[in-house]
C-alpha cells in the first residue's frame, strides 16, 4: 500500500533534521519547498542539498506565487509538513492537503509562538522549551497539538547550543508521530489560547546592552543573539563592540554600571553584579 504522499515546506537546522528523518523512515516525500542556500548562513545542513542527493524534486520561491499554488496542486499531497518555513503558507495551500497541513514550531506551545522562539526563551531566561507539532490554520502556531516534545534549558545554553537540543526534539516528533499523520485523521488537542505568548521579529538592534541591567540579564541577552546570530553590542570608550560570550561573577565591585573593572580579565560593572566578558570583537 502505497504511503501518504506528502508536500515538505522546510529551512534551517530544524528543516534538515525532520527531513532527514523522514527520509529516513520511507515516508513518500513527493517534493520539498525550500529556499537557495546562502553562503553566510553555512551553519546548517542545506535542506535543498539534502532534497536534490535523495532525488526529491525542489523548488526554491523566495515567495509563494500562484504558479506554486497550481504546482502543488498538480503534484496532490496527501499531507503538508513545514517546519521552520519562513512563510506563512496560505489557507489555499493548506486545504490541498486532506489528510491535513502541519507544522513544527521551535518552542512548548503554547508558549513563545511567532518568532524566533529559542531567542526569545533565552533572552527571557527560560527553563524549558521544545518543539511543538500542530495544525495549521489561519492563525500562525495556533492549530491543535499533534504531538510536543519538552527541552530543558541549561544555564550555560546559547543560541546555537539550544538551536540544536530544539531540532534534535523536532526530528524526535516526527519520528514517533508520522504514521499518526499517515494514518489520518490525526488527534490534536486544542491549545489554551489564554496562555498562549507571542513575540515578535528581533532585529540585530534588539542586541543593544544597556549595562544598568543586572549581570544575568545581560548574560541572557549575550548568549541568545551569540553566533550565528548578529551579536550583543555595547559602546565601551566611544567604540562599538560585539561580544559573543561573557560569564556573570558573583561579585559587585560598586562602579557605576558600565565601567570597565579590569581588561586582563576583561571585567564589566553592571546594575546588579559585575560580567566578565570572555570573547568579544
């Protein structure tokens, strides 16, 4: 009997890694969405390079047109999966699919939906997170839940450490859950939309320091926007600097926030205690 026959909408690390299960697990991928490959952003495995060595068909739109809707149409999927697709993909696509449409978000839904969710969870010093699979309907990251798969965030987590635990959880979801989705209809469980919490696009500006913050929420910022991502940026004697990685100290010298304590180590006085920076440009 032959399997669902299914469309992958699908990016970055997560995009990768559920695809490779996929394929994997023998599942009738019959084409795969994604984006052209951009040589600054290297940092994960190539969804289109991994969707071209297994023959899958791929198709790389910088934006949903309606010679894609007709497309896809054509091709019939069975069951639609993105998973880190950077568009939110139209109610028209996801009705092509009758065995329905599905998406893997980077966070424990409810919690954290829209964007950029392992940076928001470190920023905010989160202990958890996970990868949530759901629904797709109107609303982004609203559908009922599939399946959901909890991550623990550790103090000494950062936005790339976390960024492969989050991916890791996502192709552990999809493992255990494809055969539900093949077997349709999939059981969901309706989200408590009261406590869901939505955060927005973060621009390379949201990395500013504003060292009147305590020592630890300076530390979460520096390590969610570290690389791959833009940095956190600080002003130190008229110069601009990007610092990559620091470690609160559990000490408080009493300068006024800002005020460089030492530079061998490179010591930082904050609002709360003092931050040792440990690489920075």
């Amino acid at each position: 009997m032959a399997r669902s026959k299914i469309i992958f909408f699908g990016f970055s690390m997560a995009g990768a890694e559920v695809l490779r299960e996929l394929i994997s697990g023998g599942a009738n991928v019959a084409a795969v969405y994604t984006y052209e490959d951009n040589p600054a952003e290297n940092w994960f495995e190539s969804v289109k390079k991994i969707a071209v060595e297994n023959k899958i068909p791929v198709f790389t739109p910088e934006k949903i047109e309606r010679a894609d809707i007709e497309n896809i149409g054509r091709i019939g999927p069975e069951i639609i999966l993105s998973v880190y697709y950077r568009s939110l993909l139209p109610d028209e696509i996801l009705k092509l699919a009758p065995r329905g449409a599905y998406n893997i978000h980077g966070s424990y839904l409810p919690k954290y939906s829209g964007r950029a969710p392992v940076t928001w969870v470190l920023v905010n010093g989160e202990k958890y997170t996970g990868a949530t699979l759901h629904y797709m309907v109107a609303k982004a990251d609203a559908g009922d839940i599939v399946d959901q798969e909890k991550v623990e965030i550790k103090f000494e987590d950062d936005a790339f450490t976390l960024t492969k635990k989050v991916s890791a959880a996502a192709r552990a979801v999809i493992k255990r859950s494809l055969k539900k989705l093949e077997n349709w209809p999939a059981e969901g469980a309706p989200q408590t939309m009261a406590q869901s919490t939505y955060f927005g696009r973060r621009t390379p500006e949201d990395g500013r320091i504003d060292w009147s913050w305590d020592e630890i929420k300076i530390y979460n910022l520096i390590r969610a926007v570290t690389k791959p991502f833009p940095g956190a940026f600080a002003e130190a004697e008229g110069k601009k600097i990007l610092i990559w990685k620091a470690k609160p100290l559990d000490k408080k010298s009493g300068a006024p926030a800002g005020t460089i304590i030492s530079r061998k180590p490179f010591i930082v006085a904050t609002g709360g205690k003092d931050l040792e920076i440990l690489e920075f440009e």
